[in-house]
C-alpha cells in the first residue's frame, strides 16, 4: 500500500512540475494577435508593426509616468497650485489621448493582415480588453495579472 501512495505521489510531483516547466517556456504576450494563430507571413508583419509602435508607445508611457509622478507632487505641495495642477492634469490628459490613438492605429493595421476568421477571434479579443475597461497594454505586464495565451484550434 505505502509503495502505491510514493508512486501516486511522484507521479503527481512529476506532473506538476512537468506543467510548470511548460508554462515557463510559454512566450509572453506583446500584443492582442499575440493570443490567435496566425502564420509564419504574418507574425513577420506583426513583428514589423510592432517595431515601430512598440517604441513609440513605451515613450509615451514613460511621459505618463513622469507627469504622474511631477502631479502626485504638485498634489502634495503645501500650499497647492491649482493652475499647475490642473495644466498637469490637462497634459496627462492629452497623452492618453494620443497613447489611445496609437494603439487604435495599431489595431486597425493588424486587423488587416488576418483572414475572416482571424478577424473573427481578434474582434472577441478586443471586446475582451474593452469588457476588463480598456485596451489593455501592448509589451507590458500589468501589476498582479496574468495572460496565457489561448490555446490553438
């Protein structure tokens, strides 16, 4: 019975490691076409688009963040601007317009690489993004979530 209960064991030891070994070596996800099959052609065309937008938007971020963190200072400055504060706001404002525009351009260039049925799969990744309040974001993780890439068929 004890020889029984150490082979059950190790087989599910070895099965659990086994899974983990090959969510590991899973590749990130960098973008939404990242999550559908496409073909060899087409993930060389993603690639091209990405290396233009990637950059690009990671410069935009990082101005996000920058004048996140000069607002949190402003915010916090005794006495208060409320000029400055707000020509603040107003410009993190812009800059998440233009960061929503370009990935808006973005995903219209992909769109028009993918077949029908691509399309099809794209558009319920999309509504997806949309459902959890936004597009989501291309080549970063969010703090604290996931992504696995759905599987293929």
């Amino acid at each position: 019975m004890k020889d029984i209960l150490l082979i059950l064991l190790s087989l599910i030891v070895f099965v659990l490691l086994v899974s983990r070994v090959g969510r590991a070596r899973r590749k990130p996800i960098r973008g939404y076409l990242d999550l559908i099959k496409l073909s060899e052609g087409q993930k060389q065309q993603v690639e091209d688009i990405r290396r233009d937008f990637l950059p690009r938007v990671a410069g935009i971020r990082q101005s996000l963040r920058q004048r996140r963190l000069e607002l949190g200072d402003l915010l916090f400055a005794e006495p208060h601007d409320m000029k400055a504060i707000e020509d603040k706001s107003r410009d993190i404002s812009r800059l998440q317009a233009q960061l929503e525009s370009e990935v808006i351009d973005h995903i219209l260039q992909e769109k028009e690489l993918l077949s029908p049925e691509q399309k099809r799969q794209f558009f319920d990744v999309i509504r997806t993004e949309f459902d959890k309040g936004g597009l989501g974001v291309h080549g970063e993780q969010r703090p604290g979530a996931t992504r696995n890439a759905k599987k293929e068929g």
